[in-house]
C-alpha cells in the first residue's frame, strides 16, 4: 500500500472504533458519565490495594 492508502486506513480504523465506543453512551452527558464511573471504579481499587 502506498504511504496515502496506509493513513486513510488508519484514519478509517479510528473513527470506526470512536464510533463503536461513543455508541455505547446516548448523550455527552452518558460519556461523561461513563468516565466518571470508572475514574471511581480505579480510585476505590488504589484504596482498596494500597498498603
């Protein structure tokens, strides 16, 4: 493939993805959401594991 073809590959392969991860939350607000959860999901962890 030529050094154009490779990026827009790329490129294509990216917005597919974002698009399947986004389409799990309905609004900004759900991703926000979303994000927010797991931020606590990973701080209870570090407190649960820390020494």
């Amino acid at each position: 493939m030529r050094h154009s073809t490779k990026v827009l590959a790329l490129i294509l392969f990216a917005l597919t993805g974002a698009t399947l991860l986004l389409g799990g939350c309905n609004t900004i607000a759900g991703a926000g959401k979303d994000v927010s959860n797991t931020g606590t999901a990973i701080e209870k962890s570090a407190e649960k594991h820390a020494p």
